[in-house]
C-alpha cells in the first residue's frame, strides 16, 4: 500500500525538475496536476514562470498535459491561451482517463507531476510513471477536499518514516 505513496524526485517547485536530465533519459510526455504544483489554487491563469517552463519543456521536444481534478471551468479557463491538452475531473488516483491521456506513449516515457500523495503520486505510481512530488505553491487557498487529503497525507507519511521510506520534507509529522 504504502509503494504507491513513494517518489522518484522531491522538488520544491516546477522550476527546479532538471528536464534536461527527462529528455536524457528517454522521457517525452509530462503530466502536470494544476493547483498548486502549476500555481496557487487561487491563481486562474498561467504566471509569466508557468508560461516560460512550459515553453522550455515544448522547445526539448517535451509533449505536456495538464491533468487536474478540479472542474472543468477551471481547467479551461487556466489553459486558454496555451496550446496544450488539458483536463479536468480526472478523478486521480483512478487511472482509466489517464490511460486515455497517455495512448500512444510507453509508461517509461512519461513522467508526473504534482503536489499530492493521495491524487498525484498514487495515480503515476499505480501507472508506473517517474514521479516528482512538488512542494505544494501555497496550502493556504486550499479546497476542503484537499485539506481531507491532506491529513491523511500525514497519516501516510508518518507510515513512509516509520519504514525508512522518503518523507516529503514539507509534511511534518511526529
Ligand atoms: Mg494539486
């Protein structure tokens, strides 16, 4: 059970996931969860950063999705003027939209990105997808439902130290 809630990369943000090393290795499509791995979960649209990694990540011949499991609106409006693919109520950690999501591409060639051990890192995990936890943008605008998340993302964690496993170090636990 546990397995599913481990990473292969910790970052503190997006900007700091070496793509260079993704391209190196073979990786052609990145998933990224929306709020707070991308932006604050109050932020509607793209930051000039968001606007300028995404592009970097175009110009290595990276192909990236957003796969959220917030609402559709959201997601649309967000992704508006970016000419990428796009989708909401994905339903993570379930995994048959992001089967979908991901035709045509080998599981060792995507990579997943996000802020959540329950959504993100379980879902690319069950898919066997590389895996970078990013510290969440900012806790404070969180939705209920990702404040239900994450006390049980403490629970976990406290299970993941009690094993010797990697801790995402901005979870505290005792
Ligand atoms: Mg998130």
């Amino acid at each position: 059970m546990l397995k599913y809630f481990t990473y292969d990369e910790y970052v503190d943000n997006i900007f700091e996931i070496d793509l260079e090393k993704l391209q190196a290795a073979g990786k052609r499509l990145i998933f990224t969860d929306l709020d707070n791995t991308l932006v604050g979960s109050d932020v509607p649209v793209p930051t000039p950063e968001v606007l300028a990694w995404l592009a970097q990540a175009k110009a290595l011949g990276f192909v990236v999705k957003i796969a959220s499991n917030n609402n559709d609106e959201r997601v649309r409006i967000f992704a508006e003027d970016l000419d990428i693919e796009a989708h909401g109520l994905v339903y993570k950690p379930l995994i048959y939209k992001m089967k979908r999501y991901m035709k045509g591409y080998q599981k060792g060639e995507v990579v997943f990105v996000g802020d959540q051990l329950l959504t993100d890192v379980a879902v690319a995990r069950r898919l066997g997808l590389y895996t970078i936890l990013v510290r969440p943008v900012k806790l404070k605008a969180d939705e209920n439902i990702t404040k239900f998340n994450r006390k049980i993302e403490r629970r976990i964690v406290k299970g993941l130290k009690k094993r010797g496993l990697p801790v995402p170090p901005h979870i505290e636990v005792s």
